[in-house]
C-alpha cells in the first residue's frame, strides 16, 4: 500500500499565505518533512486556483521538487493549472482528478493521455452527490471505465476512490463497510487489476476526540488493507496511522514474511 501525503494543501494557512506570497521555503520544508516521515507520493492541492493558477501550480511543483524526490499527485479543478504542473514534474505524477461530470471528463480526463499518468476517477454522481450503496458505487465506476474508454486511455491508468463518506453521516457505518465490499469487487467487475486509493481523513470528518480519530482511521486502514486497497491518501503525521500502514503490508505482501520489515 503507497501512502500520499494530503499535507500540502490550501486549508493549512501557512500554504496558503506562501502561495499567496510566492515563498517556496514553507512549502519545502513541509515537503521534507512529509518525504522524512516515510511518505511514498506526495499530493499537492492548492484548490480551484481561480487567478493565475498556472504560474501557482507551477510554482508549488518546483518548490517542491528542489528539495524532494518523491512523485507528486496534483490536485486540482482547474484543467490549465493542472496541465501546467504536469509538465512541470520531473517524474510521472498522479492527476488527481476526475468524476463523471462533463467538464472534468472533457478537461480534464484528456491530460492522462496528454502526459502518460495515472488518474483518479472519484465515484461520484455528475452532479458530485455521493452514491448512496454499495451497487450505486459499482454502476458509477462501469460509467466511469467507460468514460474512460471513450478516451482511449490505458485500462492501467486509472485509479478508482470509492468515495469514503464520515462515520458522522447518519449510514456511515454501514457505507464505510459496503466501501470494502466494492473495493473487493472492482478487479471482477471491470475485469482487469484496477488500483484503488481512499483519503482516509473522511472517515473521521466533524468534531470528535482526537486520538480516538487516530485509532478509528487505523483500525480502518487495516481493513481497507484486507480488502486489497493499493492506496492511502492520509497526514503523513500520524505516525501511529503509517505505522499501521506499514504493518498491513508486511501482512499482506507475497512472498516470505520477515520480522526486520515490521515498523
């Protein structure tokens, strides 16, 4: 399971002031250390990106990659910043991406092709509701692959997010365990080895105590973990979290099991 780190993003003031300012010294040092904390991927959301989007994106990808070797998933709905950060990443990125709604297939679906990288596909109504069910999250992601195909984009390019909803919601539980069930069935549905990525913070979206935030997303995390889940979108912070990443692989992986690979 890879972890991308959701650290650097316009909700944190302090990437928010820098962007604004157009100072690289805050992002990267919040990009070395998500790369410290064992991150695989790092994600970049600087959001819509409404004034002078493609110089922002820019920006944030070359701050990041003067100090950071990691790849980068880039977030945004806006298709000509993301088209120029794409073309600003040294190593094959992430677009991170993109539902059935017209524009985003139109916009920015295309850039998969355009620059040989994986894409996420969210299953989401056009309109951006949730899907209410399990089946509902399954017919949405046969729309989805064909949306895709319509592209002529590699099968192997796309990533499915099912869609985490928060526990808080009034059948959040009872989505949080049918989530599992669709994770499972994707690969038989859509016939080929289709990647799976959850943002893990959803779950614990609204007020609530903080370490039994921490302890629900990683009891989760395990089971997302069982279900065949290839990535987590998470802080990279919670080290108790990546710790329990961490072991779900030494679980899961083939191959012969070995205590040194035990965090």
């Amino acid at each position: 399971m890879q972890i991308i780190a959701d650290n650097i993003q316009i909700t944190n003031p302090m990437i928010a002031q820098a962007l604004n300012e157009m100072n690289p010294l805050p992002v990267q040092d919040l990009a070395k250390k998500c790369e410290a904390a064992d991150a695989d991927i790092i994600d970049i959301n600087p959001g819509p990106l409404t004034r002078d989007g493609e110089e922002k994106m820019t920006f944030l990808v070359e701050a990041v990659q003067q100090v950071c070797n990691l790849p980068l998933s880039l977030d945004t709905s806006n298709p000509s910043a993301m088209a120029a950060g794409l073309k600003a990443c040294r190593e094959r990125p992430i677009i991170n991406g993109f539902s059935l709604e017209t524009a985003k297939i139109e916009k920015i679906l295309p850039l998969a092709t355009e620059f040989e990288c994986d894409i996420t596909g969210f299953l989401l109504y056009p309109n951006g509701m949730v899907p209410g069910n399990d089946e509902e999250r399954l017919n949405l992601a046969v729309q989805l692959f064909e949306a895709f195909n319509e592209k002529r984009i590699e099968p192997q390019r796309l990533i499915i997010d099912p869609v985490l909803v928060p526990l808080m919601w009034e059948d959040g539980s009872r989505q949080a365990m049918e989530l599992l069930t669709v994770i499972r069935m994707l690969q038989d549905l859509l016939g080929f080895p289709v990647k799976t990525i959850v943002g893990l913070s959803n779950l614990t979206s609204g007020k609530g105590p903080k370490e039994k935030k921490l302890l629900l997303e990683e009891v989760y995390l395990s089971m997302l973990a069982s279900a065949g889940l290839d990535m987590v979108l998470m802080n990279i912070f919670n080290k108790k979290t990546v710790s329990a990443a961490k072991a779900c692989d030494s679980i899961t992986r083939q191959g012969t099991f070995s205590w040194e690979e035990v965090p």
